[in-house]
C-alpha cells in the first residue's frame, strides 16, 4: 500500500506541474504574438528610414557626419548584452551569454577598455558569477520594451560616441528572423555603416529620382542618422523580447510533453501496484475464509 500511495502522491504532484506549463505556454503564445508585431512593425520602419537615408546620401555625398565616422584606433568600446529577467526559456540566455563572454575576452586580450551593461537579471547573475564588472544594468524591460526608456539610452551612447569616449558600440542580443528562427548574434551598432547612396556602386546603379530639399539633404540627414541608429537599438529589443516569448514557449510545450509522458509511466505503475495490491488482499481473504471452514 505505501507503494501505491507513493506512486499515487507523484502522479498527482506531476499532473499539477503539467498544468503549470500548459498555462505558461499559452502565456508565451499570446505574449509572442504581441511582441511579433511589435518587432515586424519596427522592421520595416528601421528599413525605412534606412532607405530614406540611403536616398538623402545621393544628394550630399560630401557628408561627413560623427556617427560615420570610424575610429583608426579602435581603444574603448561599449557592450550591451539582452538578456531575460526570467529563466524557464531554454537556451535563449545561453546563447547570448556566450558571444558576449567572447567579445569580453577578445577585448581584454586586445587591451581595449570595454564598457559591459547588461539587461536583464539572468545575465546580471551570470556576470556577477563570473566577476565581472558591469557598469549599467537594465532590469525593467520585458515583453514590452518602450521607445522611450530605449531613446534615453541611445542618447546617452551617441553623446558617448561623439565626445569619443568610445569607438565601437556592440549589442549581444538573438535576432529575431521568423517564427522559426532565432540567431544569437553580436551586432555592431556604432559606428553607423555609411548610406548605400553614397557609394560608387550605387551611383553606378542607373538613374535615380531627384529631389529638392528644403533645408538642405544634409541638414535632413543630421536629425535622421541619430533617429536611424535609435531605431535600430529598439529593434534590438523588440528582438530579443519576441525570441524570449518563443524559447519560453517551445521549452515549456517540451514540458508540457515530457510531464505527459511521465503521468503515463506513472499511471500504469499505479495500476500495477494497485492491482498486485488487490490480488493479495483477495488471497488473503480467501485463505481465512478457507482456514475458517
């Protein structure tokens, strides 16, 4: 009997943990489709403005702008690392953690000062598991990251960038691509590649439409490469706020699965125990009822 009831007490205990993930996942579901829109939407807005750029360049190819410019020597950097504030998703911190404990590596190997601020409690554990430094940490973005806790932070990193306190800004963060793909990637943010427009190749492209600006296009340009390089870090974000909800979802289906999988087990262990538990009690009532004859 203490078998059967041990057995008994587990399946209950799993059955509850199943109910636990089945609700998570469907959390993550609903979450995932939100923040999906969220990201797509800011996706073709930052490729947009991209091509905006790329067209206002064609008419200001002396163009000489801060955010351009690349640093010859390459001294102190900026590392930014989007991590979960939550586990219970997967590999999704992992795969970050990794790359930016590379990056780390290779600028301490370099002798290049690097700024770390990470966001997220995972990762905030993590480094301070591993003893190190971070300057900066973000604990307050979530699913819903806002455009205007990110703007602050990217105004800080191009008033950074332009006084050359810095030369490189990086972002660790997984890249949403679809549904099914998620790519944990280091992506460097600053110093802003230059507009396609101003390149040979896209000059030799063929005729191109030609418009008048008032004020002039590099007047134009000077408010929209800040505003691009905004747009930009809050993809990043919105990125890495759908990829959690989709890790967070698949692992929690996966232990949705497992967890029926084991009430499986566990009920046919019960039965067996349950029956084996009612023969003897059959064979001892049918040996008394015998020894009373």
């Amino acid at each position: 009997m203490a078998k059967a009831r041990a057995v008994l007490k587990r399946l209950k205990a799993v059955k509850n943990i199943r109910k636990i993930t089945r609700t998570m996942e469907l959390i993550a579901t609903a979450r995932f489709k939100k923040a999906m829109d969220r990201a797509t939407q800011a996706a073709a807005y930052t490729r947009k403005i991209a091509e905006l750029a790329s067209d206002l360049a064609q008419s200001a190819t002396d163009l000489v702008h801060p955010l351009t410019e690349a640093r010859e020597q390459r001294k102190a950097g900026l590392l930014l690392v989007l991590a979960s504030n939550r586990g219970l998703c997967g590999g999704y911190n992992a795969g970050v953690l990794k790359l930016a404990l590379q990056k780390i590596r290779e600028a301490r190997d370099q002798g290049q000062a690097l700024t770390l601020e990470v966001s997220g409690k995972r990762g905030l554990n993590f480094m301070k598991f591993q003893k190190i430094a971070v300057e900066v940490a973000y604990t307050k973005f979530e699913d819903k990251p806002r455009f205007e806790d990110v703007d602050a932070i990217a105004g800080r990193y191009i008033k950074l960038y332009v006084e050359k306190k810095i030369d490189w800004v990086d972002v660790a963060y997984v890249r949403f691509v679809s549904a099914s793909r998620q790519t944990a990637i280091v992506e460097t943010l600053l110093p802003l590649a230059k507009p396609a427009g101003t390149s040979a190749t896209a000059a030799a492209a063929g005729p191109t439409i030609e418009y008048e600006f008032l004020p002039s296009a590099a007047d134009i340009l000077e408010d929209i490469l800040p505003a691009a390089f905004k747009a930009r870090l809050f993809k990043c974000f919105l990125d890495a706020a759908v990829s959690e909800q989709i890790f967070r979802r698949v692992a929690m289906k996966g232990a949705t699965e497992n967890a029926a999988d084991m009430i499986g087990t566990l009920s046919r262990v019960y039965n067996r125990a349950r029956q084996s538990q009612i023969t003897s009690e059959l064979s001892e009532i049918i040996g008394g009822a015998e020894a009373l004859k």
